[in-house]
C-alpha cells in the first residue's frame, strides 16, 4: 500500500514538474499570482483552440463535422478529467489548483498540434 502510494507521488510529482517547465507563471512569486498567470494562459490557450476549431468546422463534410463534434466533446471531457485526476495527489492544497491549471494548459497546447496534423484536404474519394 505505501508503495503504491508513493509511486503515485512520484507519478503527480513528474506530471507537475512537467507541467511547471512548461510554464513560466511558476515564476511568479505568489501562488494567487501563479494562479491568475496560469487562468490567462488557459483562457489564451483555449481561444487559439477555438480557433483551430473553427477553421477545421469549414473543412469537414458533414459526416466528418458530426464525429469531429462528438470527438471533440470527449476529448474536453478526458482533458477535465485527467487533470482533476493528476491534481487529486494534492487534494486539498495550494497545489492540487496549479497542478491542474498547468496539466489543462499543457494537453490543450497538445491538442491544437494534434488537429493541425489532420489534413482533410488528403482525404480520399470513396468512389476512386
């Protein structure tokens, strides 16, 4: 039991110090400033998102925009939830917020580079 504890301290701990690399508002030299620095990132970061988005709604079919939605909608909930996990080490604490704010910045960059490496325009005709 304790080793599975402490492997899972370990595990938050490497996910954090990732997430905090990444991230300059670590810099800061309050935790309310690290907060708000790690909110406006977020909110920076999910707009470029939107945007990514969006040019990607004017390429699918229809067909294709059905399913992009669906994914799309699951792939929020797994980033919400995945972070709430990776945050739940410490429950509780001043870190348990960064650490999720952090891991929400880092998989949302993650997924804007995964939806600028799909090119529909490579599709391929049924009918060939």
């Amino acid at each position: 039991m304790r080793f599975t504890i402490f492997v899972l301290v370990c595990l938050a701990l490497t996910v954090s110090a990732r997430a905090q690399a990444e991230e300059k508002c670590f810099d800061e030299a309050t935790n309310l400033r690290i907060d708000r620095c790690l909110a406006k990132k977020l909110s920076d970061v999910e707009q470029k998102l939107t945007v990514v988005i969006s040019a990607m709604y004017r390429k699918l079919t229809k067909d294709e925009l059905i399913a992009f939605r669906t994914e799309q909608d699951g792939w929020q909930k797994y980033r919400d939830l995945h972070c709430r996990m990776a945050s739940l080490v410490f429950s509780g604490g001043r870190m348990e917020s960064l650490t999720q704010g952090a891991c929400s910045i880092r998989l949302t960059k993650e997924r804007i580079v995964d939806l600028h490496d799909i090119d529909v325009s490579e599709r391929v005709d049924a009918e060939n």
